[in-house]
C-alpha cells in the first residue's frame, strides 16, 4: 500500500490505515450517501490536502492593465499542491474518485503575504471493481454533490477531474483628468472593457486546457469567482472552476419527472 | 451570422476555439439540456466598462427644465405666492433619457458581444443566461456583465438569429412543453428625477402639517407620480421589445437615490424573458399535491 | 409512492426543435402577455383554467408629521393613519391597473413597505390573472393578493376563492419607566407588566384592524398572516406593529379535499415548490 513517492504526513497515514479496515467516514448527508450507493458507488472516506503557500509580491504599475503571472503562478500552484494531496490521500485509500471537493483559501493572523489552501471532499470507490481511475491514471475529483454525482450519471456522463483556471489582474487606475471626464457622457471605456475580457478569457482558456490534458469531453458547472484576497480593489483575481466530464455511455436514464405541487413549507 | 466586425479580444477567440464545451450550468440544468436536445457548446460572455457619471444631473437650475422632446416631464407650482431665495418656487418631474440610453447602449453592447461568442461557436441560443452591473475599482466606472450557456439543437439547422433565455433547465423544458420557444432576454432602466417643490419637500422633511391646517398625513403627490411613472416607463421600455410576444418570469425593481436635499433620482428595472407561442395551449392535468416525510 | 399518473409521452426533443423553427417565421400573437411568474406558477394557473394577463404594479407614499415619534403616550395615531392611507392608495392603484388590463384578481403581490422618519411607503407588484380567454369584470370583482399564483391554485382547487388584501397597523410608544423604577426594578426578576400590555396591546390593535378590513370584503377567513414587528430604526422608543393577510371566502359548497400523496425526498435543499423528479 505504502506509496514511496507520496509525501503525506505521518498522522495521515495512521488515519488511512484505521479507514482501510473497513471504516468509512465522510461528509455526505444521508441523502447524498444513498444516493452515490444507488449508482454503484461506496464512500471510503473523508480526504483532504493542504499547502501553505507565501504568495509573492508583484509590483504593478499604477496606470496599466496586465496580467500579474508571479501571483498567478502562485495561487494556482497552491490549489494544485492541495488537491495533488487530497488525490494521494484518496489514492492510498484505493479510491476511484473524490466527490463533494471544497477549495478554500484561509489567512492567518501569523502569516502574512501566506494563505492556505485546502481542499477536502469524500473519496468513493465503485462496487463492481472496475477501475474508474480516470486518463491520468488518477482519482478523479468533482465539486458535485451527492445529488448532482446521481444525476450526472444518469445522463451517461463520468466526472474526471475538478479542473481550474485563474488569472490575478492589476486593473488600471484612471488619472484624475481621465477620471473628471473628457466628454461629460457616459460612454463605453474600451480598455477597462478589454482588460477585463481578457482576465476572465485567460482564467477560463487555462481551465479548458486542463480538461483537455484529462481528454475531457466537456466541462459542467463552470463557476467564475472574482476576489481581492488581500491586494486592495484593483488587483483581482479570476478563478475558474469546473467539473470535467467524458461521455461514457450512450444511455440516458433520466426518468420523466412527474409534475407535484408540494405541501411542504 | 455575425454582420458587424469582431470586435471580441483575442483571448476570447483562442478560448471559443478550443475543442471541449464548457458550461455554466448546474448538472440537473446540463442534464434537463441534455433531455431536450440541445447540445451545450461553452460558456460565453461579454462585457461593457461605461464611464458612469450622474452628469446631466446638474441639478437644479434657476427655472426648471424644459424636457427632451419625447420624455416624462410634470412640473409642480409653489401655490403660496411667496418670493424668498429659501423657498422652492417650483417642482419638477422628468425623465433622465440620457441615463436610459446609456445604460441601454452598456447592456446590449455586452449583449451583442455574447451573442457574437455564441455565433463564433455555431450556436443556435444562449440559457441559463446571467446579467450583473456594477461599479469597478474606480469611481466613475460601471461595468455590464452577461454571460449564459451556448448550445445547439441537435438535428436542427440554425436559426436566423440566435435566441437566449435567463431560463435554464426543467424550467426551459417547461417553457417549451407548455408551447412556447424563447426569443430573447428583455431587460430596460426608467429614471425620473425628481427637484422637490416646496410642499414636496415640507412633507419629505416631516414639516408638512406647518403648511395645512388639519392633514397630519398625506399623500406625497410628486413622489408618488415619479414612482408610478418610473414603473410604467419601465414597461412601456420592454413592451417595445416584445413586438406582440409575451414577457416571462419578468422581475421589476426600484432604486432610489438622494442626490441633495430635495433632489432624487428614482429608477425602475425590468427584465424578464421574451417568449412566444408556437402551439396552442395544452393544458396539464392538475398536479398531484405532495407531503414530504422527513 | 403510487405509480405516476401515465401520461401520453411527449417527444420534447422534437417539440423544441418546433418551437425554434418558428422563431424564423413570422411571430403568432402571443397576446403580449407579460408576468412574473416562473413557468411552474403559470401552469399551475392554467391547470385550473387561469393565465397571466399583465405585470401591474401600485405605489403610495405618505407623509409623517417629524415631531411625532417625540417621546409621548399610547398610540402614534399620525403614523397608523399614514400606514393605513399607504396600503390603502398603493392597493387601489395596482386594482385600478388591473382592472385596466382586463385581470380578475392580482396574485403574487410582492409588498415592499418602507418606514421613514419623515414618511411611509407602500410598493406593491403582482400579476394580473384571469381566467383564460375571459373579458373584464366589475371593478369590485377583482382581487389583490399576496398569494404566490401556487396558492392560489391549491385554494381554488379546495372551493376557496381570495377577496383582497386586509392590512392592519399600529404604532405605539414604548411607557417609560421613572429612574427610581429602573433603579429599583435592576436587580430584579420582574415582568414590566406596563411593557407586556403597551406591546401587547398594539399588536391587538393591529390585528383588530386587519379583522375588521376583512370582514368589511365579507370574508370568512384571512390565510398566510404575516406580522411584522419592532422598533422604528430612528426612534427605539416606538414600535410598529403591521400585519397582512389574504382575506378569503368559500367559493363552493363545501371544502374539496386535495388528498396528497406522500413522498420521500432525496433532495437536501428544501425546494418548497417546484416540479421535482421522483425517481
């Protein structure tokens, strides 16, 4: 079991051993357990990763748009670490996937220009022992809920990974006689326009790009977040996010729903 | 399809260009696309940064505003005959035309933009669309925002011009099932300025009762004129889009904002979803009423 | 669970292919109908052989004499005045637009009430209904209600009909207690009995009212009663008390019942209404 390249501490691994005696733990709600053990699928146990990462410091000039790569690479390489935690943890447990995966980024009072990133989620295993490891030979992992994890299978579609994208983004501040006005109307701006196109464009070419490496079908539930961390308004950062999916069957077994009219408050 | 030059940035071309779809919407509204037919091919979005001032609103001047030709315009005559450079010899309603121009020309310049996303990746519509507008980092600067889900009808030749809907799954399913195609998203801003007239501002300052013998209460004319009027500008706005279809899922909200004392603006906006009637109405049995165990 | 009611299937990949077709030629008369119901309310309204005809909306501002949230006793009768007046003119004004457009009763009015140092606001927004394809009626046939067009479905269908809105109002002053009261009463587990009857009767007075606006609609009932109560945000010593309800009357003879059918949900999010897949 022990995988020698894995850099996973020491607790972590006692806690994965007690799970692979037949334990399981996981964030699910009965509702979401029963509903992943109607499609085939048992939960192993709750998974997560964690990085705490010092964030760079960029200078940006006050009166240009650009794009901040040092911090751009920083807060994707951070994310990516978690999850390649959170991966091996689920992959030491013999996990198919992970369902449910929370991203979240924390700051401590101690550390400053530091962030962790930590990302958790339920790893689940099919019951018919065929692999659902997906190209990369990995986990896959998904921000679906329990529910969502059922209805997507319904429509013939597998998730392969929670794939991401971002782009942090100075955004220009405008000069006092640009700002007074230079023709009294409300007109289209067509830099500030361009270079919010393009933050968010290069945010969601990335996310693509990394479904594209897992030969990903399409992405769902694409979700694009927009956050100053701690840089002040006009640094942003654009993340992507999104659950990449393959087709892995022609059939859909979606039943008819059926009109009601609920009495439920 | 698209007749006017790009004028998309090039990130978004290399982005549409790419081979997997990607899709904004919740798996239960991808699987209810799924179910109709309709193929989603990626997200698209397009935006607009308008400088934003309330320029125009130079406030109130020495005699009140003559009105543009086609706008709302109600004044209000001080009926006490007094002269004195503190009290309000006049009142006036009117319509902000050039707001409403300027926030027409931001929403369908991001409109047409994501339209032409659509149109650069074959796409036949646009659901489960989602609009935003707000202030940027700066002061001065608002920027309209929409994005929805590209998709296609599978077995279906392209429609002349691309449709979109604020609707998404089963409801979308519902819309068609219930004999309607969606045509377009609708959405208008009225604005009404409003420079009080002194019985407007007495009674806006709580002072009222000085200037009338016996009513404790009562109705602010002027504001409620305004109020009234942003609303039915608001409508008659999205009742010209509709050209005889029918509005759906519509949502109409007020704003109102103090400039000075006596000096308001009051803003109405509508949106809602432009549909129309393709077959006759197929009335569905009564839905069976349900109590959940829990 | 009771298997589902078979219904004729519907080929819905083939009725959207319909439907886009027709946007390309020319558009049938959709009657210009405008709503802001979600699909689901609509066809709910049309299973009982209701349709939307029109957004309408209502709006009234009243004005408050400033002086009168000054320390004083009992009820601020200016400020009841001025709330009632407000939901009075905005209702009449929504029931005037929907009599305009040809609807015979509003549902879904969303209220939104504002309260001001200075004055009083009532906005109101709903869709005009009627039933399908019918021609106007009598003025004081129409109804205003806050019922989401769901309700009104579920409450025609067991023999009920809406009547309008009833409202009710009362604000009041807080009593004040004497510094030698407060002093003595500090250490001690006490009722303020002035308090409990000053608060508990302004809420009586208000739901006085709003029964005495429903029995004036010949009502036999009024549902779905919210109260909304508290100090004003710019003068703690006062508080309000506002109710409103939907005044409804038996249309039939006798109560239908609806007899509903019970069902396990596996969803999380409690979706209070919509149509769902049981699966």
């Amino acid at each position: 079991m022990s995988n020698p390249t894995n850099d996973l501490p020491q607790a972590t691994e006692h806690r994965l051993e007690e799970l692979e005696k037949g334990l399981f733990t996981s964030d699910l709600s009965v509702n979401e357990f029963l509903l992943i053990k109607e499609v085939g699928f048992h939960p192993v146990g709750f998974v997560m990763g964690s990085s705490i990462y010092h964030t760079g410091i960029q200078t940006r000039k006050w009166s240009q748009s650009q794009e901040l790569t040092k911090l751009t690479e920083a807060m994707y390489n951070a994310r990516e670490l978690a999850m390649n935690r959170m991966e091996e943890e689920a992959a030491e447990l013999g996990a198919d996937g992970v369902v449910g995966v929370r991203l979240d980024v924390n700051y401590y009072e101690w550390g400053k220009d530091a962030a962790e990133f930590i990302a958790v989620g339920t790893a689940v295993k099919a019951e018919d022992g065929v692999s659902r490891l997906n190209q990369l030979g990995k986990p896959f992992t998904s921000d679906l809920s329990g529910q969502d994890f059922w209805t997507l299978r319904q429509t013939g579609y597998m998730p392969q990974g929670l794939v991401m994208g971002t782009c942090v983004y100075h955004i220009a501040h405008r000069g006092i006689g640009q700002t007074l006005g230079t023709t009294g109307q409300n007109v289209e701006l067509p830099n500030f326009t361009q270079a919010l196109y393009e933050a968010r464009e290069l945010a969601m070419t990335r996310m693509q790009d990394e479904a594209a490496r897992l030969g990903a079908s399409g992405i769902v539930g694409v979700r694009l977040e927009e956050k100053s961390h701690q840089w002040g308004s006009h640094t942003i950062e654009f993340l992507a996010l999104g659950t990449a999916v393959t087709k892995t069957s022609e059939e859909m077994t979606l039943a008819k729903p059926t009109t009601i009219i609920s009495l439920d408050n | 399809m698209t007749p006017t030059p790009s004028d998309l940035p090039e990130a978004a071309k290399r982005r549409l260009s790419q081979g997997a779809f990607t899709s904004g919407l919740s798996v239960s509204d991808f699987a209810a696309c799924l179910e109709m037919g309709l193929e989603p091919l990626g997200l698209v979005q397009g935006f607009c940064a308008m400088q934003w001032t309330t320029f125009g609103s130079f406030g109130r001047g020495v005699t009140p505003f003559a009105g543009s030709s086609s706008g709302y315009v109600e004044n209000y005559q001080c009926p006490h005959g007094m002269i004195s450079s503190e009290h309000r010899m006049w009142g006036q309603n009117y319509e902000q035309t050039w707001i409403e121009n300027s926030w027409r020309d931001g929403f369908n310049s991001a409109y047409s933009r994501m339209l032409e996303e659509a149109g650069t990746l074959g796409a036949h519509g646009v659901v489960g669309l989602i609009d935003s507008e707000g202030p940027l980092s700066d002061v001065g600067v608002v920027e309209f925002h929409l994005s929805g889900t590209a998709v296609r009808v599978l077995d279906a030749p392209a429609p002349h011009h691309v449709w979109s809907t604020y609707l998404a799954g089963q409801r979308l399913a519902k819309i068609f099932e219930a004999g309607y195609a969606p045509v377009s998203v609708v959405s208008s801003v009225a604005s009404v300025r409003v420079l009080s007239s002194c019985i407007t501002e007495y009674l806006m300052g709580g002072t009222g009762a000085m200037w009338s013998v016996n009513a404790e209460t009562t109705e602010i004319e002027q504001i409620v004129s305004a109020q009234n009027e942003s609303r039915a500008i608001a409508r008659s706005f999205v009742r010209a889009q509709l050209h005889g279809d029918a509005l759906h899922g519509a949502s109409m909200t007020g704003l109102t904002r103090e400039f000075a004392q006596g000096d308001l603006e009051i803003q109405s906006r509508l949106s809602g979803n432009r549909i129309r009637r393709f077959k006759d109405f197929d009335p569905l049995t009564a839905p069976r009423p349900t109590v959940r165990l829990s | 669970m009771s298997a589902p009611v078979p219904e004729i299937p519907l080929d819905l990949r083939a009725e959207v292919r319909r439907a886009v077709a027709s946007l390309d030629h020319e558009s049938r008369d959709s009657g210009s109908m405008t709503s802001d119901l979600s699909i689901d309310e609509e066809l709910n309204l049309h299973s009982i052989g209701w349709e939307p005809v029109a957004l309408v909306s209502g709006v009234s501002v009243f004005s408050v004499p400033v002086g009168c949230w000054n320390w004083g006793q009992g009820e601020i009768a200016v400020a009841s005045a001025a709330q009632a007046h407000a939901f009075h003119h905005a209702i009449t004004r929504i029931h005037t637009e929907a009599a305009n457009v040809g609807g015979h009763g509003v549902v879904g009015v969303h209220i939104e009430r504002l309260v001001y140092s200075t004055h009083i606001e009532v906005s109101l927004v709903g869709t005009a209904v009627r039933p399908v394809g019918a021609g106007a009626i009598n003025g004081s046939g129409i109804f205003v209600s806050d019922l989401s067009a769901r309700d009104f479905t579920l409450l025609m269908i067991a023999g009920w009909e809406p009547l309008g809105l009833a409202t009710g109002a009362s604000f009041v002053f807080a009593p004040r207690r004497s510094v030698a009261t407060v002093l003595q009463q500090q250490s001690q587990n006490v009722e303020l009995t002035n308090f409990t009857e000053a608060m508990y009767s302004a809420r009586e007075s208000a739901m006085e009212r709003m029964q005495q606006s429903a029995l004036a609609m010949h009502g036999t009932g009024v549902v779905e009663v919210k109260v909304v109560e508290g100090p004003m945000r710019f003068a703690g010593h006062a508080v309000g008390f506002v109710a409103v309800g939907t005044v409804v009357r038996l249309a039939k003879t006798t109560h239908q019942l609806i007899h509903p059918t019970m069902v396990v949900s596996l969803n999380d999010q409690n979706v209070a209404f919509d149509a769902q897949t049981l699966a």
